[in-house]
C-alpha cells in the first residue's frame, strides 16, 4: 500500500512500498495534477484571454535590434497536445532570434489568418514591441509583414505579424500554417513537462531568476 502525500517542497510522494515504484506513483501524480492545474487556470482566465490558452512562454531575442521580450505568452483559441509541443521546439529549442525572413513571398498557407498573438504586458517589452511595430509592415506581399525563427528564415512555417485586429491588446498576431502533424504519442509524454514549464513561468518563478 503506498499513501500518497505532499511533501514539504510541495511534490507529491508516497511512503510505503518498493523505492522505484513510489518514484513512479510519485511522479505520475505530480504529472496529473500540474495538467489538471494548467487547464484550470486557463479556465479561470478572463477578459480578453477569456476562452484561450498559453501554448508558450519565454524569452525572446530580435536579431535586427529591436531588443528581447523578456516575457512573452504565446496564446490561443485553439490547443492541441502536438501544437504546444511544435511551439516550444520552434521558439526555444531551435530558435536563436526573431528574423525577417528571407523570401520574396510569403506562403499563403502561413499568413491566411491568425493563430493567436504573443501577449507583452511589462513597461521594457512594450518599448520592443514599439520598435518592432515600427519597422514591421502591414502588407502581406513583403517580407517584413513577418518576423520569424530563425531557422525559419527561408521555409517560414510560422510567425509573427502586426496586431491589426486585436488593436487593444498589446502584442504581435501569431501567424501559423496550422500544420499540427507532430507526434502524438511522443508529445503526450512531454505534455506534463510543457505544461509545468508554463505554469511556473507565467508565475514568473523562472524570470524572476
């Protein structure tokens, strides 16, 4: 019998049983509640981010000098396991600046209609978020309608544009293909990692670092 309990760090654990499987019950516990605590905090959420979820957040450096967003959220209306496991690999794990890309024109799949928008809320991101709206261009046929990943700046998948339609919210659209054919099975394995990244993130555990 192993009796699960917190404990004084705030993880999950159990007391009784063999070593490897109390690891084992402990984790998966850990896993299933910071799941269950992400969705209801994109529940709880409100107002203009009423109905969305966070599918990234995190720094983001601008290779033409616009500055880093020290804080950025990556939400949207729509969420799928595989769709956070692609933006976390595209806008971290391999991407070193946003770029202009390098194209004459822009794939229509990308830029036919928002994904969502890169949320900036702090006084130094809205100063990048200033500079960056003022080189950005408002036409879809020229390259600097988008800022992309850097390894995207020949075959653009994704990126981010003016926010023309949401003009209250301080950000940039996030434009996508919406091409979410990644792997299920081995996003679901990363699911509770994202999900926990997120959540200590937006509670600015990490940035406060």
């Amino acid at each position: 019998m192993c009796r699960v309990f917190q404990d004084v760090n705030g993880q999950m654990t159990c007391d009784e049983g063999d070593g490897t499987l109390r690891e084992s019950v402990a984790k998966n516990i850990s896993s299933w509640c910071a799941i269950i605590e992400y969705f209801d905090t994109m529940r709880l959420q409100r107002g203009e981010r009423s109905g969305e979820f966070v599918l990234w957040c995190g720094k983001l450096k601008t290779q033409q000098g616009f500055g880093t967003i020290q804080r950025a959220e990556l939400s949207s209306a729509l969420w799928t396991v595989t769709s956070m496991d692609y933006v976390f690999d595209q806008l971290e794990l391999n991407n070193h600046y946003l770029t202009y890309p390098t194209i004459d024109t822009l794939p229509p799949s990308v830029i036919e209609s928002p994904y969502g928008i890169l949320n900036m809320e702090s006084k130094e991101d809205i100063d990048v978020l200033q500079r960056i709206r003022y080189y950005l261009r408002p036409d879809p046929d020229t390259a600097r309608f988008l800022l992309v990943p850097s390894q995207m700046e020949y075959e653009p998948t994704l990126g981010f544009a003016l926010n023309q339609h949401l003009m209250e919210r301080k950000g940039l659209l996030f434009y996508w293909d919406g091409n979410d054919e990644g792997d299920f099975e081995y996003s679901l394995t990363r699911l509770a990692e994202n999900v926990k990244r997120i959540l200590q993130r937006i509670r600015n555990d990490e940035f406060e670092k």
